[in-house]
C-alpha cells in the first residue's frame, strides 16, 4: 500500500537527519507479508541496561502483539531487548492464531539475538482479520540479526509504513549534568487515526538512562498533550502500540525533575504526531484547534475534539469554505458545558464571531482567505472559566474515501 498514493502535500521536503542513539541498532527485510517489492519487517535490538515503557490502545478489540506487550512492558529488567514490526497484517482479530503468531515472532527474534523473549516486544500493523504469515518473518530473523546497524533507522521507518504517503522522523539533543543527550523516535500512521492512549505504531529511543517506572510516568503524561490530541478520522485503531526505550548509554541520568529532558520529549512526541496529521489519508490541510474559557480542561478538549472530528467542519476546511456554523454546530452537540451568547470564534486572526452571533466587522473573504491556506488555525473561546485544550486535525478530501474504499485490494 505503501507508496501507492502520492506523497501528501503537506509532508516535510525530506527525511530528517536522525542522530545515531548508543544502543540501539536496526535491520529491515523484504518478507512478503503482503507487500511485495519492498520492505515490511522492522527489527530494533537493545543493548543491555535498556528500560522500557509502553502506552497502548484501550480498543475492546485491541491485537495479539498489542495484549503481548501489555505483559511485558510492566516488567522490571534492564537485559538487551528488542522490537519486531511487521507491516502489511495486523494480526488483529485472529484469535488463537494471533497469540501463537505473535509467540512464534517473539520466540525466533529472541532465539537470534539470543536474549530472553519476555524482553521481545511486537508489533503488526495493517488489514484486520487475516491470520498473519509469521514464517515469513520468522525465516527472515537470523538474515535480520545479521545486517542490524546503528545507522539504520530511516529504513526502519520505511519499513512499517502501510497508507504512509512518506516516512516520520524526529529527534532533539539536550544537555543532563553536562553530558549530551539524544533522542531520536519513528513513527508511522495515516488513516484510523483517534488514538486513545498513543498513536498508531511509534518508536522512540534516547540514550538517557532513565529508571523504567519513570520513563512510564513521563510517556504517559506527555501522551496525553501530544497523541491523544491528534485525529484524522475519529476511528481508533487494534494496534495502537509506542514504545519509549532508554538505553543509558550517554551515562546521563534522567529524573522525574529534568524539564529540560521531558520538554526536549514532548517535542519529538508532538514532531511525530503532527507528521501523523499531515498524513492524514486524503489530507491537504492540517488544522490546529484551539478551545479556551471552558469549565475545565476536560472540556475544553471534548469540545476540541468534537470540531475536530466534525465531517462537516473536515469537509468545509476541503473546500477552503468559511462555514463557521458548523464549528458553533460542533460545540452544541459536544456535551460539555457551552453557552450560545458568550461564544467568541476566531479563523487564524480573524474574529468571526462573538456574544452569540457574526462579529459585525467580519467579511467572508477574510475567511475564505484563511481558508486557502496549508495550515489553518480555529480559536474558540467559551467565555466560561480557564479551561484550555489544543488539538490537531486534518481535512477530508475525496482522496480519503479512494484510499479506503479500496484499502483491501
């Protein structure tokens, strides 16, 4: 599926130039899967006194390699350990297939790097409901094991795209106690996308040594500001898996209390996130939401999310429409607390309208004119308390409803 489409409009000129992080290395093969012609199994080995943390799908129908990683990840253990991706299949919905799909991958990965298996982590992703061809990637192990290399990770972010219309990359480089400190994530997404815990399939790798149940802290708190305020389609995925390993080989030790180390996070979080956005399946803007004045943070992003996840909202922002009823549509139907009369609605700069109706100085072309643009920013401001959320969006082109129409052939 990967490359089938073109690359999306909105996606960077080329692929970031990632640091190489000590500790980790990375391979990829061609198995056939379901691709043919390309790439489609990723593998990341780990160095000895690597901790690792994981935020996964809540989906009630959630995958076998997802359900196998939720074992694991609580688990204390600093031994080497390694992740094994495939694209293609997401060994979703395939019962005791799945589980012993996934128990062959982890098995044969941990056989070849000769590394205990709980320390194995997997992950599928694409069609729903086929039982997955795991000797294809069980055969491609040990030639796996072989090639890893520290310099490998673009190809690894190629190798787990499925709709991907281009490969996600970011990095940041921070100073702990005078020593320099790398981190460098992947990411791939571009349709089911309503994540709810992280996003589609993520990887991120620093050399910082971080005690396990604190890297789990600070993933799950920057989540939450940077994943989960992301949506292309409303639709959350069985596979949504991301993985933060810290390998420590920088020898710089990270707290709970380092800002400068959990901001320099968030940044590639939210670099990889919005890459997702930008992805989106069809998209041909991005679209940042802004709520404020709400009765509560929560709020503000239940409304946040309900404009952004609007059909009719992602449709008028495809065809550069100024329809700002839709977004006073979307706020009445959300849920949280609104009152009509102190609602004040802004398109980039431009004051739309306020106290209930059309600001009496707004022009539809100053609108439409930010309408036209690549990237658009919608403010909302409830008049009701401090509560503050932002959330990222794509439009909802034609090119959607192709791409997903015939997702399986």
């Amino acid at each position: 599926m990967a490359g089938k489409y073109p690359t999306s409009p909105l996606a960077p000129a080329a692929f970031p130039a990632l640091p190489v992080i000590d500790g980790v290395r990375f391979a990829t093969a061609a198995a056939g899967v379901k691709y043919q012609g390309r790439t489609d199994v990723m593998l990341a080995a780990l160095d000895a006194g690597t901790t690792m943390a994981g935020v996964f799908t809540r989906s009630k129908t959630r995958s076998a390699p997802v359900l196998d990683c939720q074992d694991k990840i609580g688990q204390d253990g600093d031994g080497p350990a390694a992740i094994v991706v495939n694209s293609g299949n997401s060994n979703a919905f395939t019962g005791k297939n799945g589980i012993e799909a996934t128990r062959a991958v982890t098995s044969a990965a941990a056989k070849a790097l000769g590394l205990e298996e709980a320390r194995v982590f997997s992950s599928s992703t694409g069609v729903i409901g086929e039982p997955l061809p795991h000797a294809r990637i069980t055969a491609k192990l040990d030639e796996l094991a072989d090639a890893l290399s520290a310099t490998g990770i673009e190809e690894a972010a190629r190798a787990i795209m499925t709709t991907d219309t281009f490969p996600k990359g970011a990095s940041a480089e921070v100073m702990v106690d005078g020593k320099p400190v790398k981190i460098a994530g992947i990411a791939k997404g571009s349709g089911m996308i309503a994540p709810d815990m992280a996003t589609m399939l993520v990887y991120i790798f620093t050399d910082a040594k971080v005690e396990r149940s604190v890297l789990q802290d600070m993933l799950s708190a920057l989540t939450d500001v940077t994943f989960n305020c992301i949506t292309v389609d409303s639709d959350t995925s069985t596979s949504d898996t991301l993985l933060l390993a810290a390998t420590g080989k920088s020898g710089a030790e990270v707290g709970p209390e380092n800002t400068a180390f959990i901001e320099a996070l968030r940044g590639v979080m939210l670099d990889l996130s919005h890459q997702v956005v930008k992805d989106g399946e069809g998209a041909t803007k991005f679209v940042e939401i802004h709520v404020s004045g709400a009765a509560s943070d929560e709020d503000a992003k239940v409304h946040a999310m309900a404009i952004a996840n609007s059909p009719l909202i992602k449709t008028a922002v495809a065809g550069e429409d100024p329809n700002w009823g839709r977004v006073v549509m979307a706020i009445g139907k959300s849920g949280a607390a609104a009152d009509r009369d102190l609602l004040t609605i802004r398109f980039g700069d431009v004051l739309v309208a306020e106290n209930g109706w059309v600001s009496p100085d707004y022009r539809e072309e100053q609108g439409a004119a930010i309408m036209k643009e690549q990237e658009i920013a919608i403010s909302v401001d409830l008049g009701l308390g401090g509560g503050t959320a932002t959330v990222w969006t794509c439009d909802l082109t034609h090119g959607y409803i192709s791409i997903n129409a015939d997702y399986r052939s």
